[in-house]
C-alpha cells in the first residue's frame, strides 16, 4: 500500500505515463483488433500474489490493457457519438478521485452541492433552457430519462404509483428513432413496453406530428392514459431534430409530460446559430443534454433540467432517520433529484472545462468541427462512386458506396468498406441503415481533433475505396 506522502513520487510516473499515450496516441489503431477472451487471460498471466507495484501497474497497462482498448480520444474516432475528454477535465477529475467525497445530500460536502447548483444555473443561461427550469448533473442520459418518466408517471397518478403500484394502460410515445433508453427506461418504470407507442417519421426522420396526435386520441378513445412523450433533438441514426415546438403544444392540450433527449446535440445550442432546435422548449417539462459526448467534458456526466423540480424532488424523496438535517428546504439535497443515493462529485470537472477554457473557445471548438465535416462531405461527396447519404448535420454525415445498379451490392460494398477501414486502424466509424440503404456514419467531435485528421480520414477512405474497386 501506497503511503500519501509518497503520492507525488508515485503519481508522477503515472502522469509521465498519461502524456506518453497522449504524444503516441495517434499511431495506435483507434478500434482494438483484439479476439475475446485475449485479455482475460493476458491479465491472468500478468497477475501475482504478490503486492503490485506501481511499475507494475504501468506495465500491465502497456502490455495488455492498451492494445485492448478502443481509442475513443483518438482524434480519428468517428464511431457511434463520441465521449468526450480534454486536459482541463482530467486534471479536474484527479482531484475528485483524491477529494473522494460521497455528495448525497448538501451536508455531505456543501461545495459539492453549491457548485453543482452554480454551473447548472451558468449553463442554463448558455444553452437557453428557461429561466425558471432547475438542473441537476446525472451519470448518463439514460439515468436522466428515467428520471423523467418516473416524474411523469407520479405527477399524472397524484403520486399514486410509487404506493399502489402503476395502473394499467399508462400510455408513452416517442418517435421510430427514439433512442433505446427510452425502451429501457419504460420497462424499469413498470408502464410496459407495449405501452410505448412509436410514431412514424418523415423523410427526414422527424416525428409527424398528426401521428401522435391521432394515436393519443386514439388511446384517449380506448379509455387509455397518455401521460408522457419523448421527443429528441439529434437522434441517434441521422441527427434528425423532432419539432418541439408543435409537439409541445399537442403535450399542452392534453396535458402530457414532454421529455427532450438533446443528449447528443444539445451542446450545439451553445451557438446562436443552432438554438432554433430547442424552439418551444418551454412548452416542455424536462430535457437531457450530455456534455460527457461533445462538450469536452468526460464521461461521465449528463445534465437533467426540469420544469417542475418539486415534482422530481416529490418522485424520489424518501426520508430517513439517519439523513434528517436541519438544513433540509433550504438547501438542495441532490440525493432526492434522481435515482442514487450516492453521487460522485462531477460538477468540479464541468465548471473546470467551462470557466478553464471559456465559452468562447468551447463555441469555436464546435463550429470548427462543423466546418471540418462540411468540408469533409463535401470532398466525399466528389469521388466516383461515393455518396453523402444524410448531412452533413452538425458535425455528423452519412455515406455509401453508390457504385452498382443493385442495392444489395452498394450496401455489400459499403459494409466491406467500412469493414475495411475498422481493421486498418487508421480510423473508426460506425453504421446505420436508412430506407435499406446500408450506411456508413462518420461523427467528427474529438477535442483535439485537426485539418491533419480529416486528411488522414479522407485518405483512408478514398484508398480502400480504390482498391476495393480493384477487386470487384
Ligand atoms: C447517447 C444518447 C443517449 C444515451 O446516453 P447515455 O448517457 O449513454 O445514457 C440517449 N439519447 C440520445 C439521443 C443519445 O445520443
């Protein structure tokens, strides 16, 4: 066991390690090439009875642990969303390993508490959520969700159902692109899958509107409960932007809850030129956006915001003995704003990235990386047998082969395209399907991410495309 006192001397090789992997980064290959099971065992042989060192520790990392990761801070990581980091988080984040502070309730840790209170109330102002919503910082955005849906569910059973249990035929609604928390988070609430109704998209993968008007009166009609829709700003397929506005206003006159999954591209509405995506925000009652994906922030950490914080506290306060304070009403307990009672103290890296950085560097980075996937596509866009599919939206765009007469073909070549470059390690992307037309999706967020980078991808691409077309 380490002693404190030799903290620095030890957390130095441990550091000197950390800007290694930073300067070799980019030579690794960004999505792990390993088989499963390799690094079970690989840990297995490593592993002594014998007390580790902390050079043992590094070496484990670089002989087994390193080639089994997926670089997710490469800058070539184009896959999925991404998860953000940056340097002013890490640092931030070691001094809440080291503070190790439990934050459940203001006593706990005040600083905790009140700092938390400070930067949701800043961002607020930032991403123009209305004045009287209050915030709290969650683990994910699935945890958020549930949070909503659970709050929906009371506030539309008198705050029955935490007691007697929840009726029959409670009715949700969100999109055919909503994401899969959503599903999860019906299941755990005890409304019911089947009770999840998805309503179709247009052709640009937004909810149509009439739809969910018409199935809520159709339930309406069978004598069912419409209590909750979840509308989504940046779904996860296509970026597409559901319209809060008039959704909310349907919400309104059937008095709905309607919950707002930005997790992804909320962050956009930092800059003035996105905002119109939250347009009729304030027809809604709660809303998720995950600065852990592309506000350099990282994971994890994901920002609720609720309209009515005394529903929410009313859905998850329970009281006992030993967590009575005299403070209590005056202060936030942030245990009773979500599901945990134990909470990491995540606000310290949040205020570190905002006010380390400033908004301004933050709002550049992201219309940089808007402008970097424009460019991108567009360069995309001009070789043979390659087509922009969706987007560019915001910093994401999707592409095929467009090669053949026969789709079946175009998507065997995408898929063995993207295939292709996954196993080069140059970069790593993943795919979506749209109307059967398979797709690769290329998401352009890292912190660090360079005109460098986008030539690299661009290279990539264009390569094994031609030697692809070689063997065909
Ligand atoms: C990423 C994402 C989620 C899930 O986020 P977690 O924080 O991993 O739970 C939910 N909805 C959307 C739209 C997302 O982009």
């Amino acid at each position: 066991m380490v002693q404190r006192q030799q903290f620095l001397v030890e957390a130095i090789k441990v550091v000197t390690w950390i800007q290694q992997y930073y300067q070799t980064l980019e030579d690794l290959p960004v999505k792990s090439q390993v088989k499963p099971g390799e690094i079970y065992r690989a840990v297995d042989a490593m592993t002594s009875e014998r007390p580790q060192s902390v050079e043992d520790f590094l070496q484990l990392l670089d002989d087994v642990i390193i080639p089994g990761m997926t670089h997710w801070q490469h800058p070539n990581f184009h896959a999925y969303f991404p998860a953000n980091s940056s340097v002013e988080s890490v640092l931030a984040e070691f001094v809440t390993a080291a503070l190790g502070a439990q934050c459940m309730i203001w006593e706990t840790s005040p600083a905790a508490a009140e700092l938390e209170e400070f930067v949701l109330h800043q961002l607020k102002g930032f991403l123009s959520i209305p004045d009287q919503w209050e915030g709290v910082i969650q683990d994910t955005a699935s945890t958020a969700t549930l949070a909503a849906i659970l709050t929906a569910r009371e506030k539309a059973t008198d705050h029955t159902s935490n007691f007697k249990g929840v009726p029959q035929g409670m009715r949700i609604y969100g999109s055919i692109n909503t994401h899969s928390s959503i599903d999860k988070a019906v299941a755990i609430s005890g409304v019911g899958r089947d009770n999840y109704i998805k309503i179709p998209v247009d052709e640009n993968g937004k909810m149509v509107v009439d739809a969910l008007e018409k199935a809520i009166l159709t339930d309406l009609q069978e004598g069912l409960k419409p209590f909750c829709v979840v509308a989504t700003i940046g779904t996860t397929g296509t970026l597409a932007v559901d319209p809060i506005s008039q959704i909310g206003e349907i919400c309104r006159k059937y008095d709905i809850w309607l919950h707002v999954d930005a997790a992804y591209a909320g962050t956009a509405l930092l800059l003035e030129e996105y905002k119109w995506m939250a347009e009729g925000l304030e027809r809604a009652d709660s809303f998720v956006v995950n600065p852990h994906k592309w506000m350099m922030v990282n994971f994890d950490c994901s920002l609720y915001y609720v309209r009515e914080v005394n529903q929410l506290i009313k859905t998850f306060e329970i009281l006992p003995e030993y967590l009575k304070t005299s403070t209590r009403g005056t202060v936030n307990d942030y245990r009773d704003w979500g599901v945990p009672l134990g909470r990491r103290f995540r606000a310290l890296k949040l205020w570190f990235v905002i006010y380390g950085m400033g908004m301004d560097k933050i709002k550049s980075q992201l219309r940089k990386h808007i402008s970097m996937t424009r460019d991108l596509a567009s360069r995309l866009n001009e070789v043979d047998g390659l087509k922009i599919n969706i987007g560019p939206i915001l910093n994401f765009f999707a592409f095929s082969v467009d090669w053949h007469d026969k789709l079946e073909t175009n998507n065997t070549l995408t898929k063995t395209l993207l295939d292709r470059l996954n196993a080069s390690g140059v970069l790593f992307a993943s795919h979506t399907t749209l109307d059967g037309i398979y797709l690769i999706r290329m998401v352009m967020g890292q912190t660090y991410l360079e005109e460098a980078h986008v030539q690299r991808a661009f290279d990539a691409i264009t390569q094994e495309w031609m030697d692809l077309k070689q063997i065909i």
